[in-house]
C-alpha cells in the first residue's frame, strides 16, 4: 500500500500500520474461517441442514451489521472522535449513555426475534415449506442463536471505542476466537451429537461471549469504565442517534439485498438444489480477500477521515480518500482475477469432500465467478461509504442503497432464470457498480474533484491485470498434468508475481512501496 504524496506522513504511516494489523488479524481469520467452512461442507454440504443453518444465522446477523459492526463505526467513530480531541471531560458520560442505549436495545431486538422466528423464517425462506420439517428446524435453529446479537453488539462497540485511540489489534483477532469455537464444536457435535447442527448454533452463543468478554479487557488501559447512567439522553447520545438512524436504515436496505438474494435462492424449482448454500459458500469465499484488504482499510481509515473532517482539513480528506481507493484497488484487482478465472479448482480443492460433491462445486463456482466480478465495486463502496461517514453524513449513502437494491432486484429475477444461481450473484455485482458510481460523483460534488488523481492509474493497473490473466490462464492449462490441490498454489503465487512486476514496471506507486518495505 502507498502513501500519496500530498498526504502528511505520519498520518499515512499509522494508518498503513493500522490497516497492516487489521489486515493480519483478518486473515488469521479467514483462514481459521475457512477451516471452518471447509468442516461444515465436509459434514454438512449443500443439503437441508446446511440450508436451515445458515438462514438462522443470518437473521441475528442482519441486525448485528444493522445495531452491531456498521452502526458502530459510521455513527459512534466520528461523534467518539469529536469528544476525544475537543472535549474529553464529557467522554465518560458519553460513553455510559452510549452503553446503556446499546443494552436496552439489543436485548428488545433478541427478544423480538426469539418470538417472531416462526413468522420471520417462512418470510425470508418461502421454499423451506416444502421440505418436511425445515422450517421447525431453521426456527429452532434461528432462537437458540438471537442472544449471539447482544454479545456481537456490544463486541462492535468495544472495537469501535478501541479504534478511536488507535487500538487495532484485539479487534483486529478477536473474530478468531468464534472460528476457533465454531470448529471445536462442528467436530465434537458431528461425532457426539445426534443432531449436530445443533451444536454448531450453541457454538456460535459460546463464540460470541468470548469475542465480547475479550473486547472489553482491552479498555481498561484507556480508563474507558462503564457504569449505568440514568442519563440517558446525553447531547453526544442525540447526536450518536441523529446520525445511527440513517445508517440502521442504510443497513437494513443492504439486508434486504441479502434477503431478497435468499428468498430467490430458496426457489427450488427455478435455480435448483442447493442455492442458498452455494451462495453463502462463494460469498465466503469472496468475503477472504474482501475482508483482509476491504473493510481492514476501511475500518483503519476511518478514524483518520474523521479527525480530518473534525480539523475542517478538506485537502486531507481528499487525499486520505485517494489513498484508500488507490489502494483498495491495487489490491483487490488480481484477487478478482485469481476468482474468476480459477473459481472451479479453488471451490473443488477447498470444499469438494464428503457431501460436498460434483454438483456442490459446480453450481458454487458459478455463483463465485459473478460475486468476483463485483468484488472491485464492493471493496471502493466500503472506502466512498466511510468518506461520506466521517463527515457525518449518513443519509447519502442510504439513498444511494436504496438504489443499489432496486437494481439488485430487478436484475435479480432478470438473470434468475437463465443463470440459475449464478444470475443472483451476478445482480449483486451489477448493483455493486452503480453504487459505486453514484457515490464516486456526489462525493467528488461534495469535497471537490478529486478524480484527476487517478488520470492513468486506471489503464496502467487494467494492463497489469491483463497481463496476470493470461499467465494465470496460460499457466493453469500448461500445469494439466499436475494434481490441483500442487498447481492451485503454484498458479497463483506466479500471477501475483507478475501482477506485482507489471505494476512496478508501470509506475505504480502503491508497487513501488511495497518493494521499499520488502527492502528494508
């Protein structure tokens, strides 16, 4: 990653060893996320159970993302910020007011999600009727993991307070430990459990008191103790909330694109067997690269836009933001190349065991190449999102959701039909790219253009990505001989290679400093 030349250098100096930590720890896990999934689809592949677990878990976590990870940094980040450089006697009623409003309402949510499961299952998993018993067994699933929220919830803000003193590490790892339970307790329900999805569900409640309790311990030594407040309407817990219900609408709205990609998965007979698992498989797969270079820039890059906003530095700000956008896609273009043009082996060597078969692999390497293709959209969304956050302006990238969705939608039951599994992952890319141009513009009206930066940064990285896909292909089809689980690594360690040669060939700046740290 580079730094700009008109960004100061101390401050892109932490923000690369923020990111670089951020980075670390999400890869760690991933990997450990990967084991993961690679045990589930051992055990479990694309059949009803699979199905059943993976909808219950995505209902408490559609409100973790809209209460819990997003709310946290768009709306508490930039308001944490302000207190702690302008007036730090206030930080401490600030955050107790801000702890209590968490409790309160993460437990109402828990509640109303336990009750509502029955009716909340068949809305958002309309095909589940038809089979026998999925829809008891998705319910039971989806009551036993809601209390996950009130943990994850308060885990989000732990990590976001963290971030605003420059603490990255503990939630850079601290996802670790629910991957870590999550693989202890697949393997010992396959084995002791007469129905082992069962224990993956009460793995994910135990994963989620871990990652909490190992959040909190970090505050102490800033001084951050929390006490129940009866002020609960604090001026920086209004502002919190001013700021929160756009972006919980924002989120609801990205929900809501996952939810309509389900209901349209769980339509047997037009995409097949197998679809909502398929998707999660190759979304997961695509999230690897997504959250190591993605959200740990993102996250890393927001309490530096903030305190730019906050100093009213607008030359800083625009220069942070080209720094993570040029960086985000220097990183995240050969990962789609790898993605697109090896999505069949790489499903087949990672997940093809047990009940994961021939089938499994097929329909999620096609889901995988159309996700891929978005994942460049998905990545600068996550950059463009945080500028417009940290000038606490949560209502624009809302509107633009909105969009985003309609398009998802539309394009949803457009490529259905003809592509099965792979048209729904095809209209998330497609909405990705009109997100992605439609923040871009209004960003650039708002802060000024911003676009003349990247005047031959784009045709220089697009060749060097050329380049990577012909070595890649060329090399693959050249290697046949070889077993794939050998020429899989081998592959893709030689387009990286090229990859990062074409771009230092070509200038690159973000290439160039990488080779200076890997020269020191």
């Amino acid at each position: 990653m580079s730094i700009e030349k008109n960004t100061p250098p101390v401050r892109a100096g932490q923000m690369l060893r923020s990111t670089s930590l951020m980075s670390l720890g999400t890869l760690v896990s991933r990997i450990l996320g990967f084991v993961r999934d690679v045990i589930f689809a051992r055990f479990f592949g694309t059949a009803a159970g699979a199905d059943a677990f993976v909808v219950a878990f995505r209902l408490p976590n559609l409100f973790r993302d809209i209460m819990g990870e997003g709310a946290a940094n768009s709306s508490f980040v930039p308001v944490m910020t302000e207190y702690k450089e302008k007036k730090p006697q206030e930080v401490a009623a600030f955050l107790n007011s801000i702890f209590a409003w968490a409790v309160m309402i993460l437990c109402a949510i828990t509640l109303f999600g336990i009750l509502c499961a029955p009716w909340v299952v068949r809305l958002v998993a309309p095909g589940f009727a038809d089979e026998p018993g999925k829809v008891g067994l998705t319910v039971h699933l989806t009551q036993i993991m809601f209390p996950y929220l009130i943990f994850i919830g308060l885990t989000a803000l732990f990590s976001a307070i963290q971030f605003t003193y420059g603490s990255f590490a503990m939630p850079a790892f601290g996802p670790c430990l629910l991957n870590i339970v999550l693989i202890v307790t697949t393997l010992g329900a396959v084995y002791w459990m007469k129905e082992p999805v069962m224990g993956l569900a009460w793995g994910v409640i135990l994963g989620g008191v871990l990652q909490c309790y190992f959040q909190w311990l970090p505050l102490k030594k800033h001084g951050v103790r929390f006490a129940w407040t009866s002020v609960l309407m604090h001026p920086g817990a209004k502002q919190v909330g001013r700021l929160i219900l756009p972006r919980i609408f924002g989120s609801a709205v990205y929900q809501l694109n996952i939810f309509v990609d389900t209901i349209c998965a769980s339509l047997v007979w037009i995409v097949g067997p197998g679809g909502i698992a398929a998707i999660y498989y190759a979304n997961r797969v695509v999230q690897f690269p997504m959250g190591i270079f993605g959200v740990a820039l993102a996250s890393a890059i927001l309490p530096a836009l903030s305190s730019r906003a906050v100093a009213e530095d607008n030359e800083g700000f625009k220069a942070t933001v080209v720094f993570g956008l040029k960086n985000i896609l220097f990183l995240l273009l050969p990962m789609v190349v790898f993605l697109v043009v090896l999505a069949e082996p790489l499903v087949r060597v990672v997940f093809q065991r047990g009940k994961f078969d021939a089938y499994s692999t097929s329909v999620t390497a096609a889901a995988l190449v159309f996700f891929a293709l978005g994942l460049l959209g998905y990545g600068v969304v996550k950059i463009l999102v945080s500028a417009f956050h940290a000038r606490q302006d949560t209502k624009t990238p809302v509107k633009v959701a909105v969009i985003a969705l309609v398009v998802n939608a539309a394009c949803n039951v457009a490529f259905m039909f003809p592509l099965k599994v792979a048209g729904i992952a095809l209209a998330s890319a497609v909405a990705s790219v009109v997100n992605v141009v439609v923040l871009w513009v209004l960003l650039e009206k708002k802060i000024g253009g911003f676009g003349a930066q990247f005047r031959g940064f784009f045709s220089k990285l697009g060749l060097a990505g050329i380049l990577q896909i012909l070595l890649v292909f060329g090399l693959w089809q050249w290697l046949g001989g070889i077993s794939e689980i050998v020429r899989l690594p081998m592959v893709i360690l030689a387009g990286a290679v090229v990859y990062f040669a074409a771009c230092y060939a070509l200038g690159i700046e973000q290439a160039r400093q990488v080779n200076k740290i890997f020269n020191k």
